[in-house]
C-alpha cells in the first residue's frame, strides 16, 4: 500500500442569493464574487485567510469548514487528514450571500478528495442540501446560472438557465449581519390563502423571467408574500429599496436569502451608475446619520463551482 500524501487541491465557489422574492427555499442564483480554497496534507492543520471576515475563517475550533470535513470523514471511516489551507473569502457572513452554501460544500469537496470517498457529482450536492436543509444555494453555488430546485428524499431534483448576460447585479450589504436562524424565527406557522396564490403566481413568472430574458417580468416576478414582510423588521434596507423596482434601471429587488443584503436586478451596465446612486439616496433616506451600506456590482455566471479549475457538473 502507497504512504503517498493525496495531491493538493484547489475549489472556488461563488456567492449565491436565494428565494428572489417569492422562491423561498426554492429558487437562487449564482454571483461572482468567490470562496476560493486551495488545500493540502499536512502535519497540522491550519488556515491562513484573507478577504471578507478573515479572523472568524482562520479559526481552527468553531470552523464550519473543519468540522463538517471531519465529521464526514468520521462517519465513513477514514482517518482525519490534517490540512493546510490558503483561503480567500470573497463572500461575506451572515448577508444572506450563500456563505454556508459555499462553506459546507467547500468542506464535503474536501472530505470526498483526501478521504478518497468517491462520491459523484450528484451525491456532493445532495450532501451539500441535506446539511443545508433547503436546496437552492447549494444547487446554485455548484451549478452556476439561475435555479429552481427541489428534493425528492435525498436526491435533488432541479434545473438550471444561464441568466441574460447584459443584466446585472447589485448586493447591497448593511454593516452589521444577521443568523440565518434569526430571520427564520420571524416567519409564521401558516399563512393566508391569496398569500400563498401571490407567490405562486410570482414565482411561476420568476422562472419564465430568467428563461426568456423578459425583465419587464421582474418587477412582478421578485415580489413576495410569505418571508420578506415578516423580515422587514429585521432587515431595514429591505422597505427602503423594494419601491425602487421599476426605476432607475432596476428591474427586480429582493431580499438576499434570509438576508439582511438586498439583491437588486439592474437592465444593463450602462444603468449601475443611475441605479446605484438611487439606492444610496433611498438607504439613507431615514436615518442619514447611518453608515452607508455596500454596494457590490457584480454578474450572474453560467458556472458554478470548480474543482482544480474544472467544473465537476
């Protein structure tokens, strides 16, 4: 038997923004900025980090990364390889951007590869979704594009377009982050009738939206009545930004996931500067003694993940 160290590897992940309005744990789409690891054996572990919220991603105890890559190694009976990592965060916590997405399958990446688990494309991502409990980051994070996705058991079942490439994309972040199991412990047990119908309705035109290119669907399509209102609290851009829809070149806005980032859907390039400069006048609009948010202008890639620089789906 070989002593020989399995080779080094590298991933990238893009961010994600999830629900799009009405398509809660159902919908989301790939954005290029990146969770960028390179990996190898070593004698320790040890990350070094740089990007967005550095100091919490070098952390050994308490690391979402490391943990999960131990925990499946564990569970499938091999032995714990130590890591050096070299990470460049491209994704912020806790906006609502995907970073869990990223990070877990990040970590199952990694487990597959130096615990040789020979797990396919497919079994990555149903790993990446039961850890998840929902399926559209993940599906999009490693798919790219626009996706609509579902489980079926364990497997997942989805599809994925390539959004029109002239659109583009602003994440607008507020200062401070928030948990994911806060923004969920705000939504209700059960909802209204013509709540449910509005959203069915929406995000029927959502897909329809992305598929054929039609951004006069947007306005429309990004609307929602089941998480955002009971979020709004929590997420103060979100009421300050919603009406700019329909202006100004921007042709959907939605929160990011559970938030509290904005995901704004603008017609073109030649309308960011327009755009962007509405969402800052209306962000400062109640409180200007508040620190501006962050606008991050960014596209919609076709790919999602790679591994050593290759797409695994």
């Amino acid at each position: 038997m070989s002593d020989a160290r399995p080779a080094p590897i590298s991933i990238r992940l893009p961010a994600t923004s999830a629900n799009l309005g009405p398509g809660f744990d159902a919908a989301a789409v790939a954005l290029d900025f990146y969770l960028e690891i390179e990996a190898e054996a070593a004698g320790e572990f040890s990350i070094v980090t740089s990007g967005y919220d550095a100091e919490r991603c070098s952390r050994l105890d308490d690391n979402l990364v490391l943990e999960i890559y131990k925990i499946l190694l564990e569970s499938n009976g091999r032995a714990i390889i130590p890591l050096k990592i070299r990470m460049e965060n491209g994704i912020p916590l806790g906006m609502g951007c995907g970073s869990s997405a990223a990070g877990r399958l990040a970590a199952i990446v990694l487990a597959n590869h130096f615990g040789a688990l020979g797990w396919t494309s497919e079994q990555t991502l149903e790993e990446a979704c039961e850890l998840e409990g929902h399926p559209d980051n993940a599906a999009a994070c490693w798919w790219g594009g626009f996706v609509a996705a579902a489980n079926d058991g364990k497997k997942v079942i989805g599809a994925r377009v390539t959004p029109p490439d002239v659109w583009r994309a602003i994440v607008v972040l507020p200062s401070e982050p928030l948990a994911t199991s806060k923004a969920r412990a705000v939504l209700p047990e059960s909802y209204d009738r013509a709540d449910v119908v509005a959203n069915i309705q929406a995000v029927s035109l959502l897909g329809l939206a992305f598929a054929q290119g039609r951004g006069d669907l947007l306005r429309i399509a990004m609307g929602d009545r089941i998480h955002q209102p009971y979020r709004a609290s929590i997420c103060p851009l979100l009421p300050l930004l919603l009406p700019l829809a329909g202006t100004h070149g921007i042709l959907g806005a939605a929160l990011s996931g559970a938030g509290p980032a904005v995901l704004i859907i603008v017609e073109s390039e030649s309308r960011l500067d327009e755009a962007s400069v509405a969402l800052l006048a209306a962000a400062a609009s109640t409180d200007p003694a508040m620190p501006p948010p962050a606008l991050r202008v960014c596209r919609m890639p076709a790919k999602g993940a790679t591994v050593n620089g290759i797409s695994p789906c």
